[in-house]
C-alpha cells in the first residue's frame, strides 16, 4: 500500500510534492498548499486506493525553530483507507503572516469542525468554509491560543488576578 | 410585520440530558427541528497547551482528566505514542495487562453511558444497576492506581507498579458479574416498547454518511461499516485475542444500543482472555535513561536512582520527528500526534478526540426531526465534555 499511495501521488501530483518522510513506518508527504484540493479530490475518486475518511486535521507551529524557514505553520492532513487498513499523512507549510488555506469542508463533512478547531486554535484561515468561527475558546479572548507566542499564564479575559501586570511567557 | 415562522430555542449548558456542559441552540418549527447548533467550550482548559510545556512523563496526568470515564484509554494512547516516538518496546505482560484494563474501561465507560442513556429516556432504574456494577471496575482500578478516576497507572514504557496481587480475581469476578446482569439489562431494555419508540429509526446516518462526517467507535459501526482499530491496525497485543466486531445495520439509536451491550460482551472475553494467559515477566521496559527504573531498584542500585533522578528532573530527549498512534476508545478513535523538536518537551501533542468529531454529526442527526429526539440523539452519540472541550 506505501508503494501504491506513493506512485499514485508522484504520477499525478509530481511536481507539487516537496519531499517524502517516513518516520517510525509513517508515511507522510509534504505538498504545496495549491494542490491539496486536487490531491484530495483525486484520492476520493480513486476506487482502488480507497482513501474515504478524513481521520484528523491538525496544526503545528515552528516559531523560533529552525523548521520555521520552511514555512512557520504545518498542517497535518490525516487520511486513513478503510479497506487497506492504512494511514498516511498529508503535510502542508504555511507562511507566518496570515496563514490562509482551501477549505476541505466540501469534500468530507467531517472537516467542519476540525478546520474551526484550528482556526481558534492556531488562527489558520480556511477560504470558503460555511462557518469559519470560534468553538472552543471564549469569544472576548483575543489570540491563538496553540500559537508558541501565546503566553502559558496570563489570564484572559481577565477576571482575577492579572489586571495590573503585563503577560509572563513561561517556556 | 411578518409572520415569524420558527421559535430558537436554547438548550443547556446547565441541562441534565446534555451530559456535561453542551449548549444546542434550535430552532423549531412546532416541534420539529429545523436547525440545530452546537456550541461547546464551556469546559475549555488548555490541555494540549499544558502538555506542551511539560516533560514527557509530567504531561501523562493531563490525558486522564479529558476523557474521565475511560482514563485507562486515554493513558494508553498516549504512552504508546510516546512509545512509538522512542521506540521502546514494552514486555509481553504490560501488553496483556494494558489490553486487560483498557477493555475493563469500556466495560465501565459503556455501564455509564447504558445508564444515564436510559434515564435520558425515562429508565429511572437502570441508572442505579449500571453504576451497582461500574462499582466493581472502579474497585479495580483502585486496586491498580490507587484512585477510582484519575488513574495514570499506564506508564511510559510499561505499568506505574506491579499488578496488585488478586487483580485476577477481581477481573473475572467483574467478567462472571457483569456477563450475568448484561441479562437483566436486556430484558428491561431491549423488549420494552418505550425504549424502543423512543430509539428505534432516531438519529439515524447512513454508512456513507457516517464515513463522509468522519464518525468512528460505535457511530460508525452502528451504520453498518465493520471497522475497529483493535484489529484493523492492532496494538498492545489485541492480534492475540478472540473476539467479534458488532456491526449495527440502521445506524439508529437503538442499533447503536444493541451494538454498545455487545460490545460490554466482547471486552469480558478478552478481559477472561488476558487474565487466563498473561505471561510472566517484569512490569516495566528496562531503557535506561528513558523509562523510570522500577522502584525496588531505585532503593538499592546507585545507577538506577541516578536515572530515576535524571528522568524525573530532565526527562529525556525525544529524536526529532511526528508520530501518529491510534486506539480503538469506548468512544471511537482516540489519536495522539506528538511532534518532537528534539528536546525534552513534546513540541505539539494533539489528541484527536473522538466525541468532538462524532458531536459535530450533531446537526445531521436532529435536523427534521421531533424536539424530544434532540435528547435521545445527544445520549446516542455518547459524548464526555471533558473531551470534547479539552
């Protein structure tokens, strides 16, 4: 299945793919943001493969790390055969000033909320999603909370303690 | 001025059905649900933030208080990923008795969900019998970790300490219990005609669709689509184990019941299973400098308490690089991707909850059908708003 997923990719896609990982038996591909649409459509369609659901959507930030040149925010595209029994990840590179990306959303269902998540958690924007709001933090918090530049302690919004001091960045 | 057509109503977060802090906002038509959207967060507490700035091993607490009826669960999927990420490979007996006790939390996380699934429903009595028996896997558990919740006795590289010494007794005692009671279960629920109007072709999604919103665990098996983790892509050992994957076939409400009692079965046999044939063999991986020495040691051997020392202080360093491992949770799929930058800190770890994906099928479920639904569809999905939140 690696070989299979891997010629599928490299014939259609050639071009788009910046390079292949394999870490710990996991095949991941980096590809450039404008063909994710078209890789995942042509995943779908592909019958043999059979590539039909969307396990998970997350983001990393590279703030500060040497990876940070290639682009300061990852996205992690989860995809998962049913029929193969096989995983393998699709990985995109974001610049660090607003980071905006196509929506997956009128493909799989699924990614509705997996893209909110990110975008309140990492501020990734997702052009042309039907909602594209808040879901797990509080609406007057200001901020990504997931970003590497987003304090660990300071309190917002605040109600308690920190008022009158300026934010403390532990890490 | 115009006729206003529907009525929005706002449902929770303080609402005994919603099982924790959901809020549904809807809006009816009479009483049919036209829209429905969740809004969740009220539970929000940073802990995939928290785990970032933590060591390896300080970060292990955090996994038990998002899922709090299936702390094993949790603590499994991430000690394999941490595992996988170093990877270290644990003693045959760790495997058997992590699949032992993670079979033993969806014993105890379905008895939750049977119960106050039912009494969303009207079953005022099931609700006590179901938490009669959680009673005994939380003995267990308390015998192992020495709490009844928020266990982390599933360790990095193997178990927190020896298994207690009449673990095997109290496991079959819970598999002959419960494997008994699971009868009387059934001939309250599964032949009363209340149960079954109220969850009989309710909250139903077809195959494709579960697929297509990404659903997994009993959500999607319920539909019909016969896909487990435990044996699609096995871990801890579970391609050792005898025991059936239960596929619903309308992707109703009550499917999904039938489907989550005989769920309840099959954990009993690989839970028999695993007591019957666990090996011998020591309780922990021994990986210097990486996996805590066990504690016999630390009192007596100077190189052992120097690494116990340097882990607890230091941690250890993490190759650089992203792992991906997948459990098979009472709730569906529970992932954790931990990214390394190669310090002694994960740089990323995100859970891939399960509740939080099936909850957000929420919508499709309801919409078109009756107000009182809204509360069978919710208990349906069996969500843990520590989870969903995190």
């Amino acid at each position: 299945m690696e070989e299979k997923v891997r010629s599928f990719l490299n014939s259609s896609f050639g071009e788009a793919i910046i390079k292949e990982d394999n870490f710990r038996g996991q095949q991941s591909f980096y590809i450039k943001p404008e063909v994710l649409i078209p890789i995942c459509q042509a995943l779908l369609e592909n019958g043999e493969l059979d590539v039909r659901f969307l396990a998970d959507i997350t983001s990393l930030d590279w703030l500060g790390h040497e990876e940070e040149k290639n682009g300061r925010f990852e996205l992690v595209y989860n995809l998962y055969s049913l029929s193969h029994r096989y995983r393998f990840f699709l990985k995109v590179r974001l610049p660090g000033d607003s980071p905006r990306i196509n929506t997956l959303t009128p493909l799989w269902e699924g990614a509705n909320w997996l893209e909110r998540e990110v975008y309140d958690m990492m501020g990734i924007w997702f052009e042309g999603h039907p909602d594209m709001t808040k879901i797990l933090t509080p609406d007057e918090l200001e901020g990504h909370p997931l970003r590497k530049d987003f304090p660990l302690t300071w309190e917002q919004p605040q109600f308690s303690w920190n008022k009158d001091q300026p934010p403390e960045v532990v890490r | 001025m115009p006729e206003e057509k529907t009525v929005t109503l706002n449902m929770g977060p303080q609402h005994p059905a919603t099982h924790g802090v959901l809020r549904v906002v809807l809006e009816l038509d009479g009483e049919t649900v036209v829209k429905a959207r969740p809004v969740i967060g009220y539970l929000h507490t940073g802990i995939e933030k928290t785990m970032e700035s933590k060591l390896y091993y300080h970060a292990l607490p955090a996994t038990d208080r998002m899922d709090y009826l299936a702390p094993m669960s949790n603590n499994l999927g991430y000690c394999l990923a941490v595992e996988k990420l170093m990877d270290i490979e644990v003693p045959e007996k760790v495997k058997w008795a992590r699949a032992c006790l993670a079979e033993l939390t969806r014993v105890n996380s379905h008895l939750v969900w049977l119960g106050t699934h039912a009494i969303d429903l009207g079953a005022m009595s099931m609700l006590l019998y179901a938490f009669r028996e959680r009673e005994l896997v939380l003995d267990v558990y308390e015998a192992c970790g020495g709490q009844r919740m928020m266990t982390s006795y599933i360790r990095i590289g193997g178990l927190a300490h020896e298994l207690p010494k009449d673990f095997d007794k109290k496991v079959l005692k819970i598999v002959k219990v419960v494997r008994e009671r699971l009868n009387d279960y059934e001939k309250l629920l599964t032949d009363n005609e209340i149960f079954i109007n109220r969850t009989k072709g309710v909250a139903v999604i077809s195959a494709e669709d579960a697929i297509n919103y990404s659903l997994s665990g009993p959500m999607l098996r319920g539909s019909g689509v016969k896909h487990d983790l435990r044996k699609a892509n096995p871990y801890s050992g579970y391609e050792n184990f005898d025991f059936e994957i239960p596929v619903g076939k309308n992707g109703d409400a009550y499917d999904r019941y039938l489907l989550r009692l005989e769920e309840i079965r099959q954990s009993l046999r690989i839970a028999q299973q695993a007591i019957e044939g666990m090996p011998e063999g020591p309780y922990r991986a021994h990986v210097p400098g990486v996996v805590l020495p066990p504690k016999e040691d630390v009192l007596y051997k100077m190189e052992s308490l120097i690494f116990h020392f340097k882990i607890i202080t230091e941690g250890f360093q993490a190759p650089f690089g992203a792992v991906y491992q997948a459990i098979e949770s009472p709730k569906g799929e529970l992932g954790f991707y931990i990214s390394s930058d190669g310090s002694n800190k994960p740089h990323r770890v995100r859970v891939r909850p399960p509740a939080f994906v099936n909850l957000a099928a929420l919508p499709r479920l309801v919409e078109g059908s009756l107000f009182s639904d809204v509360v069978c569809a919710i208990g349906s999905i069996d969500i843990v708003l520590g989870e969903v939140d995190r």
